[in-house]
C-alpha cells in the first residue's frame, strides 16, 4: 500500500486541523500521473452574491462517491505492484480532484490538469503532467471538461457517464467509457415495460444533459413499441436548488393524480429520489389516504439503482418495488481487502487524501471520539455504500490507461519527463486491446465498451420480492380479441375505446389497432369475433333425410319396372300384354327407369357432369314415353273409329315407330342445342354465413322449351284419350292415359311456380319430387291395372273373354247408336248396318 511517510506520534485531530488549510484533492508521486474527477460533494454553496469569481464552497459530502476515489487509489496501487509495471520500471501516480458535482468547479480541476502539463518541476509532486483522466461521473459535467481536455488530447474515461452525445467522436475525440450508453438502458427499460404490458408510465428526471439525454432516448424509444408517457416530470440538477421543493412537491401531486400511471421510469439523482418518497408519504397522509395507494413500480437508471439512501425513513413496503438498472459488476474481493488495510493503517493513511480527512471530520463531529472506533466507523460506512458495478467500471478504466502506458514504455524511457504525450495514450487506447481480470476488452468505435446491464431487485426484509403480473399500468384495459381500439382525437394512443369488431371482421389479438377482414368468399364472422368461421358448404346431400326418402321411392320405382318388365317378357303373347301395347310398352317402362335414374342424379354434390346429364337424361327419357303413350292412344283411336273416312286418315298416319323417332329426335335436337350453346353448369351462390353449390340450367329459356314439348306431347295425349274413354271396361287403357296425363300436366304446371319462388338447399328436391309423380303416375295408370288382370284376374285374360267382351260392348253400341222414329206420317227409321259393327269386331280382335 502506498501512503505518505507519516510522522511519529501524529493523531488523526492534528491531521484534520492541518486540513482545513488545503486544497480538497488525494494525490500520490509517479512516473505517469493519471488525474481522476469525482463528485465527492453533491453541490457547492451558491448563497455567494458576489460578482467578483471565487470558489464556491463544496456542500454535502457524498460517500458513495468517495467508495469510487479510494476504488480508483486501490486499482493503481495494485497496477504498481504488478510485473506489467514492473518490467518498463514505471509507477503511477494520480491526482483526484473534486468536481462538487458542479460544472464550473470540475472545469477549474481540469484547468489545473491541462496548467501543469506545462509547468512541471520535479521537486513539485503536484506539477507533474496528467497522462489521462478518470471520470466524470455526472454526463453534463463529462461534457464539460472533455472540451476542455481535448483541446490537449488529454484522454478521459468514465466510469457512470452515459449520455449518447459522448459518444459523438467528431465533437469528442478523447472521451471514452467503460460503459455503454443510455441508448441500451433506455432500451433494456422499454424492453422489460413490453415483458410485463406496462404501457401508460411516468418518467422523472433532471434537467441537465444526462436526464435530458435519457428521457429523448427513452421516450423515443418507447412510442417505438406502443408505450406511452402519461407524464414527464423535470427535477432541477442542482440539489440545493431553491427551486428543486417546488418542483418535487408538484411531482408529486403529478403522481397522485395519476393512479393509473402504476409504472414510473427515473433517471434521476438519489438526492432527488430520496426527497420525492418523502414528499409522496406526506401527501398520501395529508389526503387521509392509505399507504398502499403510494406504491408504485419504480424502475431505476444507473444514476441511483444502487443507492440505498433513497428510502430514508420510508420502508420499501410502502415504496413498492424498485427495479434497478446496475452496470455489469465483478469480483470485490480486492476491493474489500483494500478497506482492511485501510481500517489496519488508522489515521496515518488519510495523510494524502483530504477526502478521507473531511470524512472522517464528519464522523468525529459525531458521537465518535476513540481514534480506533472511528476509523472501524468510517470503514463500515464506506463497505455500506460499496457497489460492485461502479468499482469494476473504474478498475477496468484505470487497468486500460495502465496497459496502454506500458505498451509505449516499451520501446522507450517514460521515466523522463516530456518522453511520453497525453495523444499517444489516447492512440494506444483505440488502437490496442487491454487484459482485465482474465478477459480481453477494446473500446469501439464510439469510445465505449458495452457489457450489457444487470437488473436488480430490491429487497426489504432479506427475501426476494417479486414483480407479480397483477400490477396493471394502462390507461385504458387491453382490447381482448374480437375488439379493436379507437383512440379520440388529440389524446395518446394508449387511451381508447374498445370497439366490437363488425360482420365478416375479426380480430386475433389484444389491443390490436384495426380489425382484419375475413374473406367474404368462403369465411364469415359475426360481430365481436377473434377468428373467421368457414362458411358450410351446403348442397342436397345423400345424408339429408328429404333426399334418402326420395331415393328411396327412386329405386322402388326402378324395381317396380323392372318387375313388370320382367313379368309383361313373360305374359307376352297374353291379350292383357298385346292390348297394353306389346313392344311399346317394354320401351315405356325402360324410359321409365332411365327418368328415375335422371332424377337420383339431382341428389349429391353437383359437378359439370351431373349438371348436364340429369335433365338431358330425363328429357329425353320421359319424351320417349309420352311419344310411345300417344302412340297407344292414336292406335285406339283407329281401332274403334266408325267413320270410314277418318278411319283411313287414321290408318295412313299411323306409324307407330316413326312417330315415336320423330318425337324424340325433336327432344334430342333440343337438348345438344342447349348443351353446344348455353349448358348447365355447376356454381356456388355465395350467402352471408353459408355456400350454397347448385347446378344453374344454363339457359333458362331452353329448359322451359325441353318441358314445354313434352307437356304438348302430353297434352295431345290427353285430348285423344279422352275421346276414347267410353271403350270396353277391362281393356281400355284411354281413362289411364286421361288421368295419368292430367296428372303430369298438374304436376308441372304447380312445379313452375314453386320452381321459380324456390331456393336454397331444397331446390334440386322439387323437380326430382315432380318427376317421381309423373313416374309412378304412369306406372300405377298404365301398368298395375294389366299386373292385376294377369295375376288376379287370370280369366278375364284369355282370347274368349276378350271376344265375349268385345261382342257385349258391340252389341250396346248398336243400341245407343239406333236411331227409332215414328214411321207412320212420312218418317224414315235408319240404324248402323250390321257389317259396321262386325268390321269393328274384326279390327278390335286384331289389336
């Protein structure tokens, strides 16, 4: 340890009266001497009104600081004993001054730094040149003198500075740090506000460089990310400022009329901290307020995060919880063994260090009279106020100014004066990298050395206290999804209304700002929704129990058809069989089965092919049917036609298989036209909520053709089978083809207007129901009666019953259609000639 030669028998009161007489400062003799500006007091006595210049008296003496000068002595002393010196066979010596954390007094100890650069005399230890300078610790007083100092190129370190204008190198050549800058504090602040959703906060600060600096970089940086200021309160940097009780006491209100406002960021001094608690407890009473209503989340800057001083008389419970930012810290064992040897040496040590005098003064004013107890109170206090981050900065400084001296002694003899320039350290400062505990570390091209920073949690009774998710610090509350935000005109964003998001909108998030729009094609959404719901694709579907019915009757009718079918192949040669037609009627039952078929194709999920098919199937199918009924209808008619005339027109035009060719190759040069020129097609009809796929006919025009033919086909059918109705009971088919075609022709006719004001999933449903009733009203009218005569009325199914039948109706007609007059006065008596009625029991046996 390095000390003064102290005389025998001095006491630490005749050190202290020898104090009173010199200048405030700690200095010691070497080779390289490395100046240190600390703020050892807090403010200057400024209630001199004289316009003549003098010093101001320094006021309040900060220990915190002193920890930093006697961490600055320490790491020399340690670089002196160390073999890196050793070998270039140099020491270092330093002079500490005090900056009384105020401008115009730190400049003055600049002065003297750049002065006696040139006014050097060996046999003055204080005329000695500085090589470099650690500190400031305030960033408007590091500003201050780095103009001062680069006027020389004197370089300077500090430890706690961290305002971002020094980092500017083109207006601050030889200012470094090893630190980072507010730019990362401010940074890693808005960062944890993100982590617990503390948007609306309180910022206080001071009004010089630094708190200015920080608060632009902060709120910069927090609008970035959605995070609002509700409040931004500027404290005067001086402590002893008259003005400093007005604006702590206006803070305050600021804060209690904001109970919202749960988070408060504060970059500003311990002094000021501590006086705004205090003030805070004094409100919150006067208001008859509960304590409670005081805490806050108050996230500290470097400047005060490791102050404990703050909480004065006021516990940390009715504080509420301070997380600090602390620069990376490292190992205090030296440090610690350092304060030992200090509380071993006793007064003698204090010699050349009128800090530690006036300290120890203090003490002494006290209650401390025995030299012993005072120096292990004083020592004790200084361990109180020892804090990790700042002793490593200021080691790590020192350790960098040392390894560059020794990389030029190398090659030179520094022992002489003038050998070594204060611009050739700063130029193995930036140049070449430094070893520090083991790790390697270089400036950057700002001057910095960015290690990152530490959070710390403050803690009262010994226990971790934690930041729980409960605490709420917005003004207004968040948005849940479904919602959007609107904010009013003129007010911050973090203050809005939450508005439900409208139809087809949606929103995923919390606090979103707008509500994103679903896609109205195939997504829907009601009001307030956090997700678009997929609209149901709806269509007649093989599971609807309406279409499982009508298939049903679908295939029976297939069945059906294909029984009687197979039991008319059977029965052929039968009168029953011939008189239904013969051949016809196999082709009527197979356009029978193929319409049924036309109409399962309605029931599914439609596609082009589906579209197409089912009514060009049916079309053509029930054409080929109601062609072949007409052509049973015109055969009964030539059958029992009595006019000789009409008879023959009737036998000339009946050609029972051109007509039916005809009549269905007019069908089928309907539908290709329809197909080739507008064909159905399948397409989704979009609705609010649901996609309804339907078959659209293409052409509506020739739909309504292809159904308008054949109704005329049936409508034909009907006028002539309605004149025959009156032909034998059991073999006269005209009353079935009369009421099987009215009911097609009424089935139809009510399917265009149900057709027309019909939509949606059922649609497809009313055309197939109609088609199956003019299936079965065919099959029940034309076939199951001749199915009853040949299972049931077996006798009444043979030639002789026909002849027999046949000769009865015969007979009748000749009796209705004889004309009897009264003969007597003139009158003739005429009636149809026998050879009539046989002609037509030859052309009715022949059928």
């Amino acid at each position: 340890m390095q000390a003064g030669s102290a005389e025998q028998g001095l006491t630490l009161q005749s050190l202290i009266r020898k104090w009173a007489g010199l200048v405030l400062g700690a200095t010691a003799p070497g080779d390289i001497i490395i100046g240190g500006i600390f703020p050892i007091h807090e403010d200057v006595d400024k209630e001199n009104n004289s316009f003549g210049p003098q010093l101001q008296p320094c006021v309040r003496l900060e220990e915190r600081s002193l920890v930093r000068v006697l961490a600055m002595i320490n790491a020399i002393e340690i670089m002196n004993e160390s073999p890196l010196l050793a070998d270039v066979n140099i020491t270092l010596g330093y002079r500490i001054m005090d900056s009384c954390s105020d401008v115009s007094t730190a400049l003055r100890a600049t002065a003297d730094f750049t002065q006696w650069t040139d006014c050097y005399t060996r046999s003055n230890t204080y005329g000695q040149p500085v090589m470099a300078v650690v500190g400031a610790s305030f960033s408007e007083i590091s500003i201050a003198i780095a103009r001062q100092l680069t006027l020389k190129m004197i370089p300077q370190i500090s430890y706690s500075s961290t305002a971002v204008i020094l980092s500017d190198k083109s207006r601050f050549p030889a200012f470094m740090r090893t630190i980072p800058n507010d730019e990362h504090q401010t940074a890693a602040m808005v960062s944890l506000l993100i982590t617990y959703g503390w948007n609306w906060v309180g910022v206080v600060t001071t009004d010089g460089n630094y708190g200015q600096s920080a608060l632009d970089h902060f709120v910069s940086q927090a609008s970035e990310k959605g995070i609002c200021v509700a409040f931004k309160s500027i404290l005067p940097q001086s402590v002893t400022s008259h003005d400093v009780c007005s604006a702590i006491m206006q803070t305050a209100r600021t804060i209690c009329k904001n109970p919202k406002v749960q988070v408060i960021v504060s970059f500003a001094k311990p002094t000021h901290m501590m006086h705004l608690y205090q003030e805070l407890k004094n409100q919150t009473l006067s208001a008859g307020q509960n304590m409670e209503t005081m805490r806050r989340v108050w996230l500290a800057s470097d400047n005060w995060s490791s102050s404990s001083s703050v909480k004065g008389n006021i516990t940390l419970e009715d504080i509420g919880h301070i997380m600090g930012f602390t620069f990376k810290s490292g190992d205090l064992s030296s440090f610690s063994e350092y304060l030992s040897r200090l509380e071993a040496a006793g007064p003698d040590y204090i010699r050349n260090n009128t800090f530690l005098q006036e300290f120890y003064m203090h003490l002494n004013a006290s209650k401390y009279s025995g030299e012993t107890e005072l120096v292990s109170e004083a020592v004790n206090r200084l361990r109180e106020h020892t804090h990790a981050g700042t002793i490593f900065s200021v080691e790590m400084a020192v350790s960098a100014i040392a390894q560059a001296v020794v990389s030029i002694c190398r090659s030179r003899d520094c022992k002489t004066p003038g050998k070594v320039q204060p611009w050739e350290v700063l130029k193995a400062l930036w140049m070449e990298e430094f070893k520090f505990r083991k790790n390697s570390y270089k400036f950057d091209s700002r001057g910095d050395i960015n290690l990152g920073y530490d959070v710390t949690m403050w803690r009262s009774d010994g226990g971790n206290i934690y930041v729980h998710n409960q605490i709420i610090s917005k003004c207004s509350n968040s948005c849940v999804p479904g919602q959007f935000k609107k904010t009013a005109e003129g007010q911050h964003t973090c203050c809005y209304e939450c508005i439900n998001c409208t139809a087809n909108y949606y929103s995923n998030n919390t606090d979103m700002d707008q509500c994103l729009n679903c896609d109205i094609n195939t997504e829907w959404s009601p009001d307030g929704s956090s997700s678009c719901i997929p609209k149901a694709l709806l269509y007649f579907s093989w599971q609807d129990g309406f279409a499982v019915v009508l298939l049903i009757f679908s295939a029976l009718g297939i069945l059906l058809a294909l029984l009687v079918s197979a039991l008319f192949l059977h029965q052929r040669d039968t009168p029953v069989v011939k008189a239904a037609g013969g051949p016809l009627s196999q082709v009527i039952l197979f356009s029978l089965v193929i319409s049924d078929i036309s109409a399962m194709l309605f029931v599914g999920r439609p596609n082009s092919f589906q579209c197409k098919a089912r009514q060009v199937l049916f079309g053509i199918s029930f054409t080929l049917c109601v062609s072949c009924i007409l052509v049973k209808t015109l055969q009964i008619l030539l059958a029992f036609q009595v006019d000789p005339e009409m008879q023959e027109v009737l036998r000339r035009l009946y050609q029972p298989y051109i007509i039916v060719s005809i009549c269905v190759a007019v069908q089928a040069a309907t539908c290709l036209c329809w197909l080739l020129l507008k064909s159905p097609f399948n397409h989704v009809i979009r609705h609010p909520t649901t996609l309804l796929e339907d078959c659209h006919e293409g052409s509506y025009l020739a739909f309504g053709v292809m159904l308008g033919y054949i109704a005329v086909l049936a409508l034909v059918c009907f006028i002539c089978a309605f004149k025959g109705r009156k032909l034998p009971q059991q073999y006269n088919e005209a009353k079935f083809i009369t009421f099987s075609m009215l009911l097609y022709l009424i089935s139809w006719l009510l399917f265009v207007p149900v057709y027309v004001t019909t939509s949606g999933v059922y649609l497809p449903a009313v055309e197939m129901v109609v088609i199956l009733i003019s299936n079965y009203g065919i099959l029940s009218c034309h076939f199951f009666p001749k199915c009853y005569i040949i299972l049931f009325k077996k006798e009444h199914n043979t030639k002789s019953a026909f002849r027999k039948n046949l000769y009865e109706y015969s007979r009748k007609n000749t009796d209705s259609v004889s004309v009897v007059t009264n003969c007597g006065e003139g009158n003739s008596c005429t009636s149809f000639p026998t050879g009539s009625i046989k002609h037509c029991l030859r052309r009715s046996t022949s059928i």
